[in-house]
C-alpha cells in the first residue's frame, strides 16, 4: 500500500469485453484509492464504466471480461491475481456489496433471518443458532419494526425499502472493511431513499466502514459523499472532495452534469442538455473522449489525451483547458455561481473569540 | 384572475379499485378530481404505491373505472358507444411509458413500430406517404430516418424513449400521458427528452399529464402539479407555488427528502416526517381552494390551518370569505 490511510489502491485499471462486435474498452486506465472511512462516490452515465470497476474489485465481473493490466491493491494484495477461492472468503466478509434492485437481490425462497445468518456462518463459522440471533441485532440496527416475528418471513412480504433494509443488513453483518453501494437507492421512492441513505451513513460511523457509492444522482452524491469520482467513456475524467466537484468543477463534462439538473432556482426555458451520446467503446475517440460532445473542445482535445492537471492537493481534472496554455474560458452561468459560492467558502473565518472550557 | 381556459380534461370522483367486494380490496384511486387545461402540463406526483400510474392508466381507459366521469374534449369517455367514437379517443389520447425497453416490440423494426397507429386509423394516403410520415416523425424527435429500418435493440434507452415518442406523435394527438418518460434514463439524457417533449409541446399545441416521482424534474415541467398518496390528492396548484410553498404536510415531507445537488444545502438539510395517521381519521375531506388556483384536501376545521399557512407564505394578501 502506498499510503497506509488507503484501504484499497486501484492502479492503472484496464478492463476489455469480448464481444461479438469486437473489444469494447470499458475501463480505460483507472486508478483511484479508497480511504478508512470515507464514502466515495463515483458518478457518470451508463456505460461509463463506473459498474465494471466495482465488480471488478469484487472478482465479479462476467466471464467475457478481461483483465487487460492494472491492479487493485487490498491489504497488500492484489485482488486480481486472486482465485475464485481465495475471492469467496473475501467477499460478503471484508468487501459488501449492496445493489441496485432489492426485488431480485435476495433469494425469494429463504427467510430472511437465515439470508441474514448465512455469511455469518460462512465466514466467521458461527453455529446457527448464535448467526440468527446476530442477524436478529442486525435487523434491529436497520430498522427493522418487530423483528423477532420478521425473521421467519419471506422476501416477498416486505416492501421495497425494507428490503433493501434487509440487503444491508447482509451485506454489514460480517462488518465489511468496504462496502460497495451500486445504485442502491434507484429503485426507491425519495421519502424512503432518504431513510436509507440517512441509515447508510449512521452505520457508517458506527462499524467505521469504507463505502464505495455508483450513483447518477448528483443530488444522492453531494448528501452522501466525502470524495467523488466522475466517470466518463471508461476513464476517471474528475476528482476531489464533495465541495471541490460540486463547486469548483474544472472539467466540461462535469459542468455539463451539473448543468444538466433542474434544481429549485431552475425557471421556464430549456434544460441545458449534453448533447449528443457517450462515444461507442469499441473504438474510443483519440484524446478526451468527451470533446465531441464539449462546447469547450479545441484542436488538441481531439489529438492528444488530457493528463491529469492538479487543481489543489485533493483535486484533480484531466481536460486540456487547464493547461497553461489554455485559452481562458467562462464556464456555463450555473457553473460560475457555484464557482462564486465556492471562492466565499474558501474565504478565511473570521476569528473565533476564545471560548472558555468546559 | 386568469383568463378562461379551456379544459381539455375534466377528472370527476374518478374511482379505480381492484378485487371489488373481496377481502383483498385494494382502492388505488378514491375519489380523484382534477381538470387539464389545454395546451398546459399537469405533473402528477407522488410515491409509489400512490396511484399515479393507475390514475393515468384509467384515464387512457386501459381500465374501466370503479366510478367516476372522465370528460376528455367535452364528451364522457364512458360513454363512448359506436367504434368511430372509441377510435377517435383513442387516436387523440396517446401514452408515452416509463420503460423504453418494454415499451417497444422488440421483433419489429422501428418504422413498423411508429406507423403502427398510423396504419390502424388509415392515416397514410399510401406507401410512400406512410414513409414519408415515419421519416418527418423520426427527425422531429431527433432521429435520423436510416433509423427507421433498424430494431429497438440497435438503440440506446434515450433514443428508444424518443421512438415511444415518435410513436405517440404519429397519430396527431391532442393529449399526451407521459408516465415517468424519464426516470430509466441517465441524467444527462433524461435533460434531453425532457427539453424534446417541451419543444413538440409549443409546436403542436399538445396537453401532458406528466406522471413521475422525480419532483425536482416535474416541477421543471409542469405549469401545475397534483400530489398523490394513498389514491387520493392532497393538493393541487401551481408547479413553482407547490414546490416553495407546500401547504400540506405530506407535500411538504416529500419535498424535504428530495436531494439537491449541493453539498453545502445536504448538510444542513432537515427532513420534515410525516404523520400519516390523521388521514386515516374519519373526517370528511374534500378539496379546497386554499389560495388561487392553490387547492388543498382538507375538512371543515383544517381550513383555517391551511389558510393562516396561505398568509404566511404570501400566497393571500387577506382573508376573503
């Protein structure tokens, strides 16, 4: 590990698919490093590879994808280089993951106190007995109302959030160093996604879990994360802490993102949409991916692949325009008024009065 | 006081209730009224559950209704008897689904798919002219005409969305239920679709009942929005006027968990809970006009609640018996 903080190092991450139609690139060099306790979220649209790269530290990846360099560094190990094996004692134990769809991720024929017991059981060898009152303190923890009499039930005869309650509980009950969350508030309604996300993080601090957060939900990301990573044409296009991306964003695909939601200010007129569609990964454009879709696209965008210029100490973009030679430019007017409230937050406190102890 | 509107669409005690009489009774519409204004978006909300695609779907008559009128154009929909009648509804009344990949057959290719509904209403002179009406519509909705010998599965979510939309559109239709077009695409995209449906709205005069759970995006949208829970409305206004200043506790509830995207506004945010147990109670509830335009369910002794909320907010200057 280069850095003790981290709990998992990708480096350099190249994934292929073999398909009928040819390689499809799906991860194009991406490295990125998951610290003790921290939420990071990675953003982009489908297909950009935000998916891949999770399963991929989960050795789940389906059987036409390969591996094509890279590594994902965990404990000083390397994930890749691991047999299904060696996989099936780390997953569900030190890495969870919880997915998008709680309708078809638990098994619809087994009670749920049981779904729950099972890892327990598996990993830490619990009798049954001890596992299934384990699971009974998890699902107090997830807010699970009578949960004695609930144990003995079928998926089916919860609802959506509660189940998606349920995925959780399994996927803490080990409690996992890293917790890999794929979307796992989409298929839920606003007033119980905030349940669930207000759960996620009160768990968070209380087992001192890392997590992983996939999400397109810009909204879900600036409640939930600490750090962000935005994801474009299987490459890691942006990233920083929470505030820096979503107030100081220097690459134009973030703009467009942001750009591209109505929030409350948003009056009549039309959306600002990114035009046009992700490049086709079979065969990536040369240079910054997103320049056939840029307002902000020069000459060497469609020549030459941006590195990653250095924005502050946490905060990283790779787009040609902050180059030094780069022409100024003004980015969209949302943009600038959150470039606006980022400077004044950015603006040192005024001095606080000493405060007598306590 | 606005000028009179027409209504495209009046909602009277529209019930839709499954398994009548049995133990199992399930009322996913009670007692819904609401009238559509021509030319206007009516975004209905709510969370699922609540009966919003139910109430769409029984206005499009894929089900018959429990009870209640629908008035589409001046005529009760119930009461359509002869085959011309039911076939103009149905050519006038088009819907735009949630799912872009259910949605289109997928063994047909995309020509087939949008001419469908020109084909049963006899609506193309002849071959070249049915042609000629699939490529106007594809290029319309931003797709190019070689598209039309493709199949859905050659497209992505954002462009097959577009298809179900040029689909609706073939048959001319004065009124469009569009129920969550937009919740299975991506962000960027869902902008995109969103920004189309507006545009096709102010050139072909069209009326939407927008249905979605995305309240930010329905807002956007709307001119004016209902919002369901548990089959019912609890309030109706205008879009902006509903979103800053619910009146109702369950709207103001299911505003506060919205997410914004704005890390500084998630820290501080304060979700309002929602205490569903006083809708249950026995009370008589009917919709009542709160402050212009702004109606709220309520009885008798909540008015004067909703009305001091009214005040406050700005929303009437004095009380008005």
């Amino acid at each position: 590990m280069e850095n003790p903080e981290n709990v998992i190092e990708v480096r350099n991450l190249q994934i292929d698919f073999h398909t009928y139609a040819g390689e499809v690139k799906a991860i194009r060099d991406v490295s990125f490093d998951l610290r003790k306790g921290e939420t990071l979220a990675i953003v982009g649209e489908s297909g950009s590879g935000k998916s891949v790269t999770t399963r991929s530290l989960m050795g789940l990846l389906a059987p036409n994808a390969v591996i094509k360099g890279g590594s994902i560094m965990f404990h000083g190990d390397d994930i890749i280089k691991k047999s299904e094996k060696e996989m099936q004692h780390i997953r569900g134990k030190d890495i969870a993951m919880i997915f998008q769809d709680p309708m078809t991720s638990l098994d619809p024929t087994m009670r749920i106190g049981m779904q729950i017991a099972e890892p327990l059981m598996k990993h830490k060898g619990l009798k049954k007995k001890e596992a299934i009152s384990q699971a009974l303190e998890m699902l107090k923890l997830v807010g699970i109302t009578d949960p004695e009499a609930r144990l003995n039930d079928y998926p089916y005869q919860f609802s959506g959030g509660m189940r998606q309650r349920i995925v959780i509980a399994i996927a803490l009950v080990c409690y996992p160093e890293v917790l890999i969350a794929d979307e796992p508030t989409t298929a839920l309604d606003v007033t119980i996604q905030a349940q669930i996300l207000d759960l996620m993080k009160d768990l968070q601090n209380r087992i001192d879990t890392s997590i992983i957060f996939i999400t397109h939900d810009l909204g879900v990301v600036a409640g939930m994360a600490d750090r962000v990573a935005v994801m474009y044409a299987g490459k890691i296009v942006e990233y920083g802490t929470v505030d820096e991306i979503f107030f100081n964003p220097q690459h134009p695909y973030t703009w467009g993102l942001l750009n591209s939601m109505p929030t409350l200010n948003t009056a009549g007129g039309s959306l600002r949409a990114i035009p046009g569609t992700p490049p086709d990964l079979l065969d990536p454009p040369v240079g910054d991916a997103f320049a056939a879709r840029s307002d902000y696209a020069m000459k060497i965008d469609t020549e030459k692949e941006p590195p990653f210029f250095k924005v502050s100490d946490t905060h990283y973009a790779a787009t040609w325009l902050l180059h030094p030679d780069a022409p100024k430019v003004t980015p969209p007017a949302e943009i600038v008024r959150r470039q606006k409230k980022f400077a004044e937050m950015q603006r040192p406190e005024p001095p606080i009065k000493n405060t007598t102890k306590e | 006081m606005p000028e009179e509107r027409k209504k495209i669409l009046e909602v009277h005690h529209l019930k839709q209730y499954f398994n009548v009489g049995k133990r199992d009774e399930v009322r996913a519409v009670d007692d819904v009224s609401f009238d559509i204004y021509e030319g206007e978006t009516f975004g209905l909300v709510g969370e699922s559950g609540s009966g919003k695609t139910t109430a769409g779907r029984a206005i499009i008559h894929l089900y018959e209704p429990t009870d209640g009128e629908i008035i589409f154009d001046g005529k009760d929909v119930s009461k359509l008897h002869t085959k011309a009648e039911k076939h103009e509804f149905r050519r006038e009344m088009q819907m735009i689904f949630q799912d872009p990949y259910a949605s289109l057959n997928p063994r047909m290719k995309v020509k087939d798919i949008v001419a469908e509904g020109i084909d049963i209403h006899g609506l193309a002179k002849d071959d070249a002219d049915r042609t000629k009406q699939v490529e106007d519509l594809l290029e319309t909705v931003g797709l190019n005409k070689d598209h039309s010998s493709r199949y859905p599965h050659e497209f992505s979510g954002g462009q097959r969305q577009r298809i179900g939309i040029a689909r609706a559109l073939a048959v001319e239709p004065k009124f469009i239920i569009a129920d969550e077009p937009i919740s299975a695409l991506d962000v960027s995209i869902q902008a995109q679709v969103v920004n189309l449906m507006k545009e096709l709205q102010i050139k072909q005069n069209l009326t939407y009942l927008f249905i979605a759970h995305d309240l930010s995006m329905v807002k956007y949208i709307s001119d004016r929005i209902g919002v369901m829970h548990y089959g019912k409305i609890l309030e109706i206004g205008p879009a902006d006027e509903v979103y800053t200043h619910p009146l109702h506790a369950y709207t103001k509830s299911l505003i506060s968990a919205v997410p914004v995207p704005d890390p500084e506004f998630e820290r501080n945010r304060k979700q309002v809970p929602y205490d569903e147990s006083r809708e249950k109670d026995d009370k008589k509830r009917r919709m009542v006009e709160i402050a212009p335009g702004h109606f709220v369910r309520a009885s008798e002794d909540e008015v004067p609640m909703y009305t001091q909320r009214a005040i406050d907010a700005g929303l009437v200057t004095e009380f008005s018996e």
